[in-house]
C-alpha cells in the first residue's frame, strides 16, 4: 500500500512534490499514518538526501553552464586579439615595404 508519504514515494523524489503541491505538510503528516519514530527518522533523512542530492545536480549543472560560457567568453577574446595582431603586422608590413621603396 502506498500512502501519500511512503518511502516508495519518497525515494523517487516524488513526497517533495506532492506535499508541496498539496500546500499543506500537515495533509501529509507521518503522524496520521502512525509510524513510529524510528520510521520518520527515516523519511526525513531520505528526504534530506533528496534534497542534498538535488542541490549537488542542481549546482553541478550551473557550474558546467558557467565554465562553458566562460571557455566561449575567453576563446572569443583570444581570436579578437590574435586579429588585432595580425592586422597590426600587415600594417607594419606594407610600412616596411612602402619604406623600402623609397
């Protein structure tokens, strides 16, 4: 049987949400279901590895995100600079070259 705040739905992530959604943790208390304290000791320590685990994703993903951008950012200001130094060597070519004319 599965209540709406049993383990099987807590470790599919699935409690959060569905206490959330109800707006009322009191609706989904593990009081009415009597368990035991060893038993919501439990959930709440799988509910707290759900969340540490979102955290980690959650702050992994931004921190791809960002070292992405960031290479993008830096490869983008390479190029820009490695155009300003060629542009700046055929100048002082066609300079030389002018000055040999002379």
């Amino acid at each position: 049987m599965l209540s709406c705040c049993s383990p099987a739905l807590l470790t599919r992530g699935l409690l959060l949400r569905h206490c959330v959604r109800r707006s009322s943790l009191l609706a989904c208390s593990p009081f009415q279901y009597n368990m035991n304290d060893s038993e919501i000791n439990q959930q709440i320590k799988q509910m707290v590895q759900f969340i540490h685990q979102e955290a980690n994703e959650k702050a992994n993903e931004i921190k791809l995100k960002a070292d992405e951008e960031f290479n993008i950012e830096k490869l983008r200001m390479v190029e820009a600079e490695k155009a300003k130094i060629r542009a700046e060597y055929e100048r002082k070519e066609k300079q030389i070259e002018v000055q040999k004319r002379m």
